[in-house]
C-alpha cells in the first residue's frame, strides 16, 4: 500500500457484503488497498497487438447475442460485466484483483465512512467458493451466528456455483427491513445451515472498550480500520489510562481491514519507531512505511487477538506488532491478504481493482495468501463467537469464565501470569 490518495481513497484488500454484506473484503463490507485512478484509454487506443484479441471477443459477443434461445437474458451491459470481470479473473489473483459494478463502488465509499446497509459480512473468491471473511460487529449475520470460514451456498434458493462476486453480492444487497436467506456451508463440520436475515442501515463502532469484569485489563475492540479509527482509539486509550488499567487485550478478530491510513495510525499507537510495514513493487523496488508521531503511545502491557477473519489492514497492525515485539499474537493465522490494488475508474462508473504492489511485514514476511502465524495459537469451539466488550458490559467474571472464549482468556493468562 502507499501513502493515502483521496482520489480514489486507498484501502486494503477486498469486498463487503455488508451488503453489506457488502466486503468484502470488501466488506460488502470489504476493503482495499486502493490507490490513484489511472486514466482510461479510448478504444481508438487499443493497440495494433491486441486488435486481433478484440475481434475475437466481437465474435463471441455476436454469437451470444444473435444466437442465444434465451432472449431475455441477453443483457449487453451484464454480458460487457461478465466479459470484464473474466479478464480480470484470468489473472489469478483470487480474491483481490476484480471487477467492481457501479453499485459495489458506491458500497466500498460507504464503508469508508462506516456506515453501510446490508446483513454485515464481508466476503471474498476463495478456492472457488465465495467465502465469508468476517462478520461485522453488532450485524444481522453476526448475531446469526455466521463465522469467519464460512462458505455461502446460495441466496434464496439459488446457488451462486460459478458466479461472480460481484453477482452473488447483487443477490444479497437489498434494501434495509427487506430480508435475505443465506444457505452456509460450516466447512469444518461440513453441515448445512439456513439463515434468515433481515437486511438493516449498519453504523460501524470503530473503537471501543471494556475493562474485563472484575479486573484490571482492558478489553480494547477494533472492528474495522474505517476513517477516523485512530481517533477513536487514541480517545479509547486515554480513558484506559484514566481508569488506570495495567494491561491491554487488543482484539483484532473478525476484522477485515480498511484504510492504510488508519492501519499506520492505529499501530504508531503501540510500536514508537521504526516501519509499519514494507510495499514491493513489481520490480522488486521496496519502500518502507513508517511509524508517525501520533501523540502519546500506548506503553501497557498487551496481547493482540486475531483469528481468519483478521484481513488487510488488520493484518498489517498485527504484523507490525508482532516484528516490532511488541506483543503475542494470540489465536489463530490470519487471512492472508496482501496487495496494493489501485482502483481505475472506468466510463460508467464502474472500476477496476487491480494489484500493483503487494506488502510485507517490517521484517519482511510475506502476508499474501499465507497470513500470519500468531505467536500462540489458540482455535475457538465450533460454537462458541469471539466476545467483544459490549456483550461483555453485562456479564459478571463467571459468565466470561465459562464462554468458552479461550483465545481471550489465554491473553489474560499471558497478561496476568494466571487463569481467568
């Protein structure tokens, strides 16, 4: 990622279906890296070398649209969609180079600001299958009880095999109030869930707190890297200071990223020198991103959570955490996203996301399609969902003892020397 462009804005990796969804990533909810618009070529444009390539894809198009018994599904705008999203599809890079509708581009803006409409989950393209990177706090899918990992089936009866994201989002977006059947496929267990949801208007609480009960650690949420999240956390950190908490939990699960700019600024929170994180062009060129004053840093003893669905800019805070020893991560290898993807407006307000860079951690390592190895790895029940500090404000200490949360009661083991 480089340094923010406003024009587009930059994000990291993805699509919303906070439909939001919206991620992605994407937080159909999704989010990107995303930096400058390029400038689009005429036709007249095309070069001599690629002329016979456009001529073979008139032929095809002719044939579709002359032939094809099912007249009313020839749609040129839908077939001139479908032809885009293959060539960008014919790259490889699953799940981060696409093709964004008008309609995706509008929902990506939206969970800039943090506010979307949608069920609240973010989805990607991997191995084949539309996958669920996280859901979004305080959701319809979330309080459904949808997970990270998980595979969407179809939508209202209808099976997105061999569809495109861009498709299977249409199908899920919808109008707050209206409402929406996802069938997931759990793929640990392999079983076969129904999920009525009920589309709504989501807001995005960036940043928020909780002291555990009855302690003196700081329960600190991330849900999203969303405008103004460092913000957020600096007023967060201060409150944790005047409340004179001695240790930090930084939860960063189920997190799918958000502007690179407030993933610099969220971790120069916590690490005082040195790189947030590398970016490698395609030339092998490497400039580093470094940590910005940003006002008081956070020295407290921490543990940092992440699980899958920790994505993008996530990634690059817990990577930077990690290299600068900051903290453990604790829970379970993040999801691997890694590229710059610069965003090309195209004539109708439709665009291209296309990989130009990809980024590393400080020390190097490589984040894409692998993602990051906690320090120690803890894996939750099938059943059981990650506990955020506002179901936490109404729990006593043995409710939070037995929720079967392991991944935070192992950071309060390592904070404090002892169990829950």
């Amino acid at each position: 990622m480089g340094n923010e462009i406003k024009q587009p804005t930059q994000l990291t990796a993805r699509f919303a279906l906070c439909v939001l969804l919206v991620v992605g990533g994407f937080i159909a909810g999704a989010v990107f890296d995303r930096q400058g618009l390029s400038t689009v070529a005429p036709i007249a444009d095309v070069p001599a070398s690629a002329q016979p390539d456009f001529q073979l894809m008139a032929q095809a198009w002719n044939v579709i649209t002359d032939t094809y018994v099912d007249r009313a599904a020839v749609i040129p705008r839908n077939l001139t969609y479908g032809a885009i999203s293959g060539m960008v599809d014919a790259l490889g890079d699953t799940g981060h180079s696409r093709f964004l509708t008008p309609k995706m581009v509008k929902e990506e803006n939206n969970q800039e600001q943090g506010q979307l409409n949608g069920v609240g989950i973010e989805v990607e393209v991997k191995n084949g299958n539309i996958v669920v990177v996280a859901p979004l706090d305080n959701t319809p899918a979330q309080k459904a009880g949808i997970r990270a990992g998980d595979i969407i089936e179809s939508v209202d009866g209808k099976s997105v095999s061999g569809l495109s994201l861009s498709q299977v989002v249409s199908m899920v977006t919808g109008p707050p109030g209206t409402s929406v059947t996802l069938t997931i496929v759990d793929p640990s267990t392999n079983t076969t869930h129904n999920y009525k949801l009920t589309r709504a208007k989501i807001t995005i609480d960036n940043a928020v707190w909780q002291p555990l009960p009855g302690t003196t650690v700081a329960h600190v949420r991330v849900a999203a890297f969303s405008q103004g999240v460092s913000k957020d956390l600096q007023k967060v950190l201060a409150q944790v200071s005047q409340q004179h908490m001695t240790s930090v939990i930084l939860d960063l699960r189920d997190n799918p990223g958000g502007l690179l700019s407030e993933a610099v600024g969220v971790t120069s929170q916590f690490v005082v020198t040195g790189n947030v994180l590398l970016e490698k062009d395609a030339k092998g060129k490497i400039t580093p991103i470094p940590v910005e004053p940003s006002g008081p840093v956070n020295s407290l003893p921490m543990v940092v959570l992440v699980n899958q669905g920790t994505a993008s800019a996530a990634e690059i805070t817990a990577g930077a955490i990690q290299d600068a020893q900051r903290a453990k991560l604790v829970g379970e290898v993040t999801f691997g996203t890694g590229t710059v993807l610069n965003q090309v407006g195209l004539s109708d307000g439709s665009a291209i996301l296309i990989a130009v860079q990809e980024w590393l951690t400080p020390s190097g390592k490589t984040i894409w399609h692998k993602g990051i190895t906690p320090d120690v790895t803890v894996s939750l029940p099938h059943n059981v969902s990650p506990l955020t500090p506002e179901v936490e404000r109404s729990m006593t200490a043995a409710q939070v003892r037995s929720s079967g949360d392991a991944q935070l009661l192992k950071g309060y083991e390592l904070l404090t020397g002892k169990s829950y």
